[in-house]
C-alpha cells in the first residue's frame, strides 16, 4: 500500500459491540476533508453517530454502502494524504489482517515516552471516569475513533497488530486546535473532545487538563460545560419499537406454518439493544408486581388552577408524579439501588446517593430511557423543563450516552398508549420501575357517597431481591397519597 495513504477503520464507539449499520456518507470520492470532518452517519444502539475523520486529505474509496453493516476494526475509508496524488479505489485496498496500518505509530511521527504515557493515562482515565471505553483516534491497533453524537455501541474486533500504546494525534494540521508542537505534549488528544469544546463554545485555552502533564480530558471540558458524562446501556421496558427495513423472500414458504414469508426484519441498532436488555432482565431479575388504583382528580383540579395563573409556566401532570417519586425514593431508598453480583460469586446491594430519574421515551428509532440527572435536587418545574429537553433531543436521536442509560428508577407513562396497566420489565439493571396509566372517569366512593372521579393506576415492578411487598407497597402508597392530596404532599417536600 502506498505510504501516501491512510486507512481509517470503524472504531470503537465504546459500548462493547462489534458491528455498525452504516446509514449515510457524508463524503464521496474525491472529496477534500480536514481533521474532524464528519465522514460518515452509523446507526448505533442509541442514536444516530456522526463518525469524524482522523485524517486530512482526499477521499480515495468508501468501504461500504449505505444500509450495510461493518465490523469494528475493519476498513470505513480510504484518504490520500494532502498533497499527494489519490489513489485509485483498487490501490485503497482494505489493510491486511497482521499488517500495520499507516497511523501515527507508522508514518513516521516523533513519539517521546512522555506522550505515550499521557496518551496512556488518557485511556485509563476516560474509562475510569466515564463507564466508557473511549478510544482515541491517536491509538494504535487497528481500531481507532471516537464519537461526536450520541452512539450506540461497538466493541473493539480483531486485528490483532503489536504495537506501543496509544500515541498523538494523527494528523498534525496548523489549522487545528490542539495541534502538538513537535518535542512537546500537546493539551488535547482526542479529536473527541476538540469536538466536544468546539460544540459547545468553550475554548480549550481556558481550561486546566486535569490528565498527565496537563492533558485535557472530556471530563474537563464537560466541567466546563456542566454536562457530566457516564455511560451506561440503553435499556427499555415497553414493547414498541420502529421496524427497521425488512427484505421480503417473495414467493419463500415457512416451513412451519406453511404461509408465505412477507419479510425478514434484521435485529440491529435500539431493537437489538433492547431486546438484550430485557432478556437479561428477565432471566436475572426476580420481580414481583403490585398496583393501586389511584383518584387523582385532586391533582388534576391543582395544576388546572396553576395554569389559570401561568398558563405557559405549569408543570405537566408527570412532572408532578416524578417529584412524589423522588420523595418517595428517599423515604424507601431500597427501590433506588442495584443488585451486583461478583466473579466470585458475592452479591451486594449498591446504594447511591442521589437519584436520577429515568423515563420511558417511544421514538422513530424504538424505546428509550432518557434519565434527568439529580432529579432529587430538582422542583416540579425544574423537572418538567428536563423531561421536556430529554424528550425532544431523544426523539431527535440526539440524546447523549449519559442522558440515555444513567437512571436509577424509571417512571413509565404508558398511559399515553392507552392503556390502565402494564405487567412492565424492569430496566436493567435497576431494581424498580414504576408505571403510571391512563387517567379516565370512574365510579369511586368519596365520604360515603358514589361520584365520578379522575382515576388511574399505578403499578410498581420490583426486585425481590433488594426488597420484600412490605417496602415495595409502602413506596407505592406514598406515591398514591401525594397524588391524592397533592397539596399537603407538595408542602412536606
């Protein structure tokens, strides 16, 4: 292969799978592109990831179409080195499995053992710090990047090359930030957290790395932009999820049912990750399931006579709900934990010290849990605002890996659907989850005499193991008496 070519290979996005359905180029052979440059739209787990470029020059061959799906650590794109004359497609040839491929370790870059170190540190301190496995662009091995958007997951694969530990960044452009001054340590590796400050404003001369040598880390950037970061896998509890594109067999016979086969519909992307989730929720989660039935016309009558007084500035009925959750949670904190079981075998209940609250989001990409961060911290207002924003930037597909899997309890609004109830799986690995249903007339007995009220149910899916019915049905009665006495609830918290 010409050392005037430079193989970019699908990187791991730091979840732990293996595969990408690429969705979209953004780029197309002969284009010019710079460091950073999006190059790509891959279809993830959680959202839709717009891959950037390690790379500087012109495009000389794409590594796939849009709808197929690659492996982590095999070819994405092919680009010329600025200044050299492009390849053809067949010269771009995917780099052997063994051979080493022209990142920074092989194109001839300085690379001092101070820099190693610090790129070192960046790692292990981006995983220690996060949940993820974040990996830079920078690192050598055959599987490279790192994400701009929200993703959904992808684990390293294969390729199995000798070689130091992660080094500098790839490409030395004058033009981009960050660049390192040959002989010294520059403030940023990651393209990732270029990106990141870049995004959102923040200008990386004003920030202190807190990593080796002063390395800026992402979590220095988040603190500058108060958005903390830990990733955690998309889990769900509810059914429905957007079909993805089915291939029919026309004329192909089932042999079981003897009926035609209409189409074949690949398991992949948020379907995929769900239907993990659930699976390990079940087969590992002891759950039991209590509800109530709940007259929540004294709420409803207190936010109608709030909205007369700021008809743009009322929370919704379910921020209402996840503020007596919160109290709720602090008076029962069993609810609010995870079951852990060790390699050796030892289980232990974690405990956490806040709450963050987690609720169930119908998008076009499937099921999501968007968790508001400190929900404990938080008003009836505040609240509604967050679970606005979350709902939105998730419906969009562009909900962080932070905002799509940090809860600790899930609220579930199935109502919304129509329905009363739900015998709902719990969202691994939380210990509880509590569902809410629609709100509709009823019969109900108020002061000895019948009348017609607002009612809905309320049903608590829980981990025995964590808890026995007592706690689990003490939680849910608060939960009902606040609903039902909001006012008096509201004044106590």
């Amino acid at each position: 292969m010409s050392s005037d070519m430079q193989v970019f290979k699908l990187p791991d996005l730091g979840e732990g799978l293996t595969e990408a359905e690429l969705v979209n180029w953004l780029v197309a052979v002969g284009d010019e592109i710079v460091v950073d440059q999006p190059i790509a739209e891959v279809e993830t787990a959680k959202s839709m990831v717009e891959v950037p470029s390690p790379y500087a020059g012109t495009v000389a061959e794409l590594h796939g179409e849009a709808g197929q799906t690659l492996d982590v650590g095999k070819p994405l794109i092919s680009i010329a080195r600025a200044g050299s004359v492009a390849a053809s497609p067949a010269a771009a040839a995917p780099v052997p499995a063994g051979s080493v491929d022209p990142s920074p370790v092989s194109s001839g870059l300085d690379v001092s053992p101070a820099v190693e170190a610090a790129a070192e540190t960046y790692r292990t301190e981006e995983k220690a710090g996060s949940g993820n496995v974040l990996i830079g662009y920078g690192t050598p091995g055959g599987v490279t990047g790192g994400r701009t958007r929200p993703r959904k997951t992808s684990a390293a694969v294969g390729s199995s090359v000798s070689v130091p530990a992660p080094v500098a960044e790839p490409v030395m452009e004058p033009s981009v930030a960050g660049t390192r001054i040959p002989g010294k340590l520059s403030a940023v590796i990651s393209p990732l957290v270029r990106k990141m400050a870049r995004d959102h404003g923040v200008s990386l001369d004003a920030i202190e790395g807190s990593g080796s040598s002063g390395l800026i880390m992402r979590r220095d950037v988040e603190a500058a932009i108060s958005v903390p970061s830990v990733a955690a896998p998309v889990s769900a509890s509810a059914p429905v999820a957007a079909p993805v594109a089915a291939s029919a067999e026309a004329g192909a016979v089932d042999s079981r049912t003897g009926l035609s086969i209409s189409a074949r519909t690949p398991v992949r992307g948020v379907r995929k990750a769900v239907a993990a989730n659930m699976t390990r929720s079940r087969s590992e989660i002891p759950e039991a399931t209590v509800w109530v039935d709940v007259d929540a016309t004294a709420l409803l009558e207190m936010r109608a006579e709030l909205k007369k007084r700021a008809p743009h500035d009322t929370p919704g009925l379910l921020a209402f709900i996840a503020r007596f959750v919160t109290a709720g949670l602090k008076k029962y904190p069993a609810l609010n934990t995870r079951f852990e079981t060790a390699s050796d075998g030892s289980q232990e209940i974690v405990g956490f010290e806040g709450i963050n609250l987690g609720f169930a989001a119908q998008t076009d990409r499937g099921l999501v849990v968007p968790s508001v961060r400190n929900a404990h911290e938080m008003s009836a207002r505040e609240l509604d605002a967050e679970i606005r924003r979350l709902t939105a930037v998730a419906r969009d597909g562009k909900a962080t890996p932070t905002e799509l899997g940090s809860g600790t309890f899930t609220l579930n609004n199935y109502g919304v659907f129509g329905v009363d109830g739900s015998a709902a799986i719990i969202n691994y690995p939380e210990v509880a989850m509590l569902g809410v249903g629609r709100i509709i007339d009823k019969p109900w007995v108020v002061n000895g005499e019948l009348a017609v009220r607002k009612v809905t149910e309320l049903t608590l899916a829980f981990d025995h193991r964590v808890c026995d019915g007592e706690t689990a049905a003490g939680f849910l009665r608060y939960v009902a008496d606040a609903i039902e006495t909001p006012g008096g609830a509201l004044a106590d918290m």
